[in-house]
C-alpha cells in the first residue's frame, strides 16, 4: 500500500497526469462540463481544509523566531514580489479582468506544496513549514490592499462585494475553522481524524485541478488570446524572482538552505488559495480570470520541476 510520504513525494507526477487527463476529457465530453462545474464548490472546500489543518498554527510563533528569515521572508514576498509584478503587468494588456488574475495569483506566496518543492530542491522546508501560518495571515491582510493599490477602481467596479465576501466566508473561513478545531482536538481524541485529513492535500489538489480544467477548458477558445499574452509574464516572474530571493538572502546572511527555500517562497504562487475569489467574480468575467490564474498553475509546475534541479545546482550552490 503507497504510504503518505510516496504520495506526497509523486504529487508533480500525479498533478500532471491529472492536467493531461482534464484537458482530454473537457475537449472530448462537453456534455460533462456543467456536472463537474458543480463540483468545484465541493472539492475546493476539502483542499482548502486539508491544506488548512496541516498548517501549524499552534507553532505561529517559531514564524518569528529565526528573524532573519522573518524578515527575508517579508521583504521578498511583500516588498520585491508586488514591485516586480507590478513592472511585468506594464508588459499585458490593461484590462481588469485580467489584470485582475495575474496580481490576484501573483501576489500571494503558496503555503502548501511549496514545502514538498523545497525539500526536493534541497531547501530548509522545516524554515518553510513553520513560515506557512505567518505567510497565510499577512497574504490574506495585505491581498485587498495590493488589489486597491495597482487597480483600484477598476477592481472595485469588475468585483461585487456580496459574492467575494461570501467566497471568502464559504471556502476560507468556515475550512480554517473546521481545520483549527480538528488541531485543537488532534491533541485529545480527534486524532484519527487529523491522520485521515492528513491524506487529503494530494488526492483532493488532483481532484480541485481536474474538475477545473476539464469544466472550463471548453470555454477557454475565447480566452486563449489573453492566456497567451500572461504566459511570458509567468516565465519571466519564475526567471527574476530566484536572482532576488537570493541577493536578499545574502544580505541577511542565511545559510545555503535557508536561502533556498527563501527562493522557493518568492517564486511559488497560491493559485488555488484565491481561486475561489476568482469564482465568485461576475460571469462576464469569471472564466478568463479563472483560466488566468489556472494557467499560472500549469507554468509554476513546469517551473518548479526545473528548479528543484537548478536552484541547488546553479543559482544557489553548497559552499
């Protein structure tokens, strides 16, 4: 029987058979594609939990203890991340709602597999586990800000209140609630439950991408211009963001692993995380915002195969 490890070890692998399979089934069954639209709600509340509840929020307050990667960690994800994703945005189209894609994906830092890409690219995912509930925290304060700042009314007028308020009620708060109380029960009786829970991430992030892929892919023809245009903008984040990470690193003098796991924090995005603040936009706009963000996924995927190879090898060596 697979144990967790192998299969959180096989995730990219599994992540991409699922995007192949999507693809093939959203272009060949289109009479499937309202069905499995109605299971995104569904899927997306479980990720969304099973990523919450293995988040240490218990230990939030190691997230300051080695300061040095406290502030590296800042400066990089809310300092260097919105000023570069600001001068690549000169780069697209100014039009909202897609505008509205790249900075929603761009601008958070991921806080789930992250981790696992971390440790494959020799990094000290421990540094990144134990940043995960600071990271999550500040992303979510900070999004609302950043979106007023680069797009302001354009993004109050492409977005209803109603909807991205009951998003971020439906699938983060009521998961975030559910996953602190099985960590708070963890400790007494509820520990089967926290052990079962603790298989969720990979199956049900496999899950959340084929329903996605294969319920909207159909109505990607219309979007493909703009998809085309974001693609570059992507690839050249993904190029930046390890040179900067870096150089930060080496100015609060962090060891070799430490400063690869900053780099992997600056360049990996939570796409899914704010995906259900792109469905909850208004259906005029919803696709091309979803299929923005999906398209990122897709990218960072590709990217972090490479990195977990070039990062340790070439960008950020052993002494």
């Amino acid at each position: 029987m697979i144990s967790r490890d192998q299969l959180e070890k096989n995730q990219v692998s599994i992540y991409i058979i699922t995007l192949l399979l999507a693809g093939f089934t959203g272009l060949n069954f289109s009479q499937l594609h309202s069905q499995l639209e109605n299971l995104i709600p569904i899927f997306l509340g479980i990720l969304m939990y099973s990523m919450f509840v293995l988040i240490p929020f218990a230990a939030l307050k190691e997230s300051f203890s080695n300061r040095r990667f406290f502030y590296a960690l800042c400066i990089v994800n809310f300092i260097a991340v919105p000023i570069v994703v600001w001068v690549l945005t000169f780069f697209i189209p100014d039009y909202p709602p897609l505008l509205l894609g790249v900075y929603l994906v761009l601008l958070t830092p991921c806080i789930d597999y992250v981790i696992v890409f971390t440790a494959l690219g020799k990094g000290n995912e421990k540094a990144m586990l134990s940043a995960t509930p600071f990271l999550f925290v500040a992303q979510m304060l900070l999004l609302p800000f950043y979106l007023w700042l680069f797009i302001g009314e354009k993004a109050a007028n492409a977005v209803e209140v109603a909807p991205f308020i009951e998003a971020f009620v439906t699938f983060i708060v009521i998961p975030l609630v559910f996953a602190l109380i099985v960590q708070l029960l963890s400790k007494k009786e509820g520990s089967r439950v926290y052990e079962l829970s603790s298989w969720f991430p990979v199956p049900f992030m496999a899950l959340t991408l084929f329903v996605i892929v294969a319920s909207q892919i159909g109505k990607l023809a219309g979007s493909f211009e703009w998809i085309l245009k974001v693609i570059p903008v992507y690839i050249a984040f993904m190029i930046i963001m390890p040179f900067i990470s870096k150089r930060i690193g080496k100015w609060l003098k962090l060891d070799i692993r430490t400063g690869r796991a900053l780099i992997f924090s600056g360049s990996t995005r939570n796409s899914l995380v704010v995906l259900p603040f792109a469905l909850a936009m208004p259906e005029e706009i919803r696709s091309l915002v979803v299929a923005v963000i999906v398209t990122q996924t897709i990218v960072e995927i590709i990217g972090e195969l490479i990195y977990i190879r070039l990062i340790p090898q070439f960008v950020l060596r052993d002494k």
